[in-house]
C-alpha cells in the first residue's frame, strides 16, 4: 500500500535494529500519519489492546512479533537466572533446562498477548505457531527461529490477501460486464483493508485489483460507530490508492441497495467457523439481512488463518468482546488543527460497546479465501481445505 507515493506494509522490523518493530499507530488516522517503536511485550500488549494496531491479520502478524520480542526478553532474563543459581545447573543438564525455562517463558508471554483482544482468532493462532516452532528447537536456535516464523507470518498474511483479489476480482469484473462497463457498487463495512492486514486486505484487496486492471469501481463507505473504521480508515486508504469512494452513515446501506445503488458488499471477518458462521464488526449482520432481502451477493474476504477450525455455531460459540464505554460516549476528530475528542451522549448515561456480531452462513453468499471462492458451509470450506477433514 502507498501513503503519499510511498510502499508501507503496515509492520516492519526497524532498518538496522532487529530488536525493535515499527507499526502505523492508527489511532490518529487520517488526521495523524505516527510510525510507533515496539520494543517490549509490553508495548505489543498495549498496541493491541489499544488498537493501535487493529484487524484480524494484522493483530495476528503483531502477536508473532511480539513472541520474538518476548523470545529476546526470555533470552536475557534466563541470562539472569542462571546467574543466580550459580551455576547449580549439572553442565550436562543445561541445555535441557534452559530450553524447559524458555518454553514456560512464551508460554506465559503468549497468554499475556492473547488475553488482549478475545474475538479474533488470528491472535491465539499466531501465538500458538511461534510457540510450536521454538519447541521443535534447541535453546541457541529459539531466537532466530521466533523471528524466521514471525517474518513468515507476515509474508504469508500479505500473500494470502494478495491472492484474495486475484480470485475476488473476478467477481467484479462479471458484475462489470453485465453493466456494459458502468461502475460496480460495493458495499463495505468497517475496514478489512491494507491497515487491517500486513498488505493489501481481505475485502479491499479485490477492489484494488479491479481497479489496477482498470474496472471502474465506486465504494461505499459507511462509518461504522463508533470506533469509525470506516469514515476513518477505510477511506483514508483508498483515497491514497485513488479508488472513487463515499462516505455514508451506518445507516444507509439498506436504503441505497433497495434502490439499487448496490451491486455486491464485501466484508472482512474476525472468526469464522468452519461451517461459514462468520464474526465481524458489529453492524455486519444487520447489513446482511438487508443484503439477503435485496438479492445483493454478501461475500466475506477472509485468509485461512481466521478461519476457526473447533467451533461449530458461530452465534453461540465466539467470544464476543465488549469495549470501554467511551468509544460510543465520545467522537474524535480533527478541530482547529488538533485531534480532540467530543462527548455524544449525557454524561451520567449508561453504555455497552458490543465490538462484533455473527452472520449465520445461511446470509452469506460465498467466502473468498487465498485458495479461491466457495459457499459458506462446512463442506464448502472442506473443499477448499481438504487437509482439515477430520
């Protein structure tokens, strides 16, 4: 993705400095273009929990970083442990133990980590991988091994969403030339873009592709409250890349597909069941219902590795999270050259801030994955991905 002629992805390792990763603080976005230093666990906690960094793949992508800075922490407070023992350690021993220390250490790190945001299953995934692969490994390896697998992560995050729009393009090129080259309308919701993912996005990924092969597209954009992703973020990013967009509220997806000013809607997904229940931002499943009441194709963009391969019932089985209050009490934005935040409701007024709901497979059109597109339901994901039959 470019930001003012620029290629970023949306985390990096800093040039000449391996301990330390660098992420676009999206808090302040569009108004505040910030590049953050992670350098602690601790600061790859708060980046999550705080949504500086946000979206399914990307939060993913940050968790395997911060196994690799808790790797190094490990590292260096083993370092200290076996100072203290004294060298009570039996020589013949000591690999053994360091590695059986190590092991509990990003054990411990990696809960930290993936108590920090419940609903997005890519967290717990990531973490879970960095820690099989340093446990296939002696002590000296485990470092470069949490940074080999924390690179992978990342490049196949931005591979699997690049092959996303290779396949969901030619969704919108068939709606294309059934309008005799008119622009296609999409509907999205939230943003499952570049910024959610390491490169590209799910939802939008299909839409830069059609655009670079010069389809002409037209997005809608709705806000999505109360965190605005969309006004915010989803806007932002395609203006960058110059696809023809607009802003709408929340609550004009369903007026403008009774009039026909919606040809498709693509959403992202944070957890989705393998039976095609599919976890997004709250809103999602209002919208698919008016979707399915207008015949709008409803499809969901997503990488396998949001895909959840335990859960069944989507509805009753995912964690949904529920936030602070204040994203929905208040509003920020730009005023006088400074970012500030407004109070919407009374003060004294009662608020939950449910982040995500379930569209049940049966709204769903079809799912397009890194392998391709198939219907929402167990064997339609099976056929994608015949190595998880049981």
């Amino acid at each position: 993705m470019n930001v003012d002629g620029t290629h970023y992805r949306t985390i990096w390792l800093k040039e000449g400095d391996e301990r330390t990763v660098q992420i676009i603080d999206q808090r302040n976005l569009p108004h505040e273009f910030i590049i953050e230093d992670l350098k602690t666990t601790k600061d790859v906690a708060r980046a999550i929990k705080e949504m500086r960094v946000r979206g399914a793949g990307l939060i993913g992508a940050t968790a395997a970083y911060g196994m690799y800075l808790a790797a190094l922490e490990s590292r260096e407070e083993l370092r200290w442990l076996i100072k203290q023992k004294d060298s009570a350690v039996p020589k013949e021993q000591f690999d053994s133990y360091c590695s059986s220390e190590f092991d509990i250490m990003m054990k411990n790190a990696g809960d930290v980590l993936i108590r920090t945001r419940p609903t997005a299953v890519n967290l717990e995934w990531a973490v879970n991988r960095q820690i099989e692969a340093m446990k296939g490994t002696g002590y000296d390896s485990k470092i470069s091994t949490a940074l080999k697998t924390a690179i992978e992560i990342a490049d196949e995050d931005a591979e699997y969403c690049r092959s996303i729009g290779e396949h969901g393009v030619n969704l919108l090129e068939d709606i294309s030339n059934r309008k005799g080259g008119k622009p296609v309308n999409i509907l999205t919701h939230c943003n499952a873009g570049w910024l959610a993912f390491v490169d590209y996005g799910s939802a939008t990924s299909p839409i830069y592709a059609a655009h670079n092969q010069g389809i002409d597209v037209h997005v809608w954009v709705d806000e999505t409250r109360p965190s605005n992703q969309g006004a915010r973020l989803t806007a932002w990013e395609l203006g960058q890349h110059g696809v023809p967009h607009t802003v709408i509220a929340d609550n004009a997806g369903g007026h403008l597909m009774q009039h026909e000013e919606v040809d498709i809607m693509i959403v992202g997904s944070d957890r989705t069941t393998y039976t095609g229940d599919v976890c997004n931002k709250i809103g999602t499943y209002l919208k698919a219902v008016a979707a399915k009441d207008n015949n709008i194709p409803f499809y969901v963009a997503l990488p396998s590795s949001t895909i959840d391969w335990k859960m069944r019932d989507g509805v009753k089985e995912i964690p949904i999270e529920e936030r602070g209050g204040e994203e929905v009490k208040y509003i920020q934005g730009l005023h006088d050259g400074n970012i500030k935040q407004v109070l919407l409701t009374p003060e004294t007024s009662s608020v939950t801030n449910y982040s995500f709901d379930v569209t049940p497979s049966r709204l769903v059109t079809g799912i397009i994955t890194e392998r391709g597109i198939c219907e929402a339901s167990e064997d339609g994901i099976l056929s994608m991905y015949p190595e998880r039959r049981k």
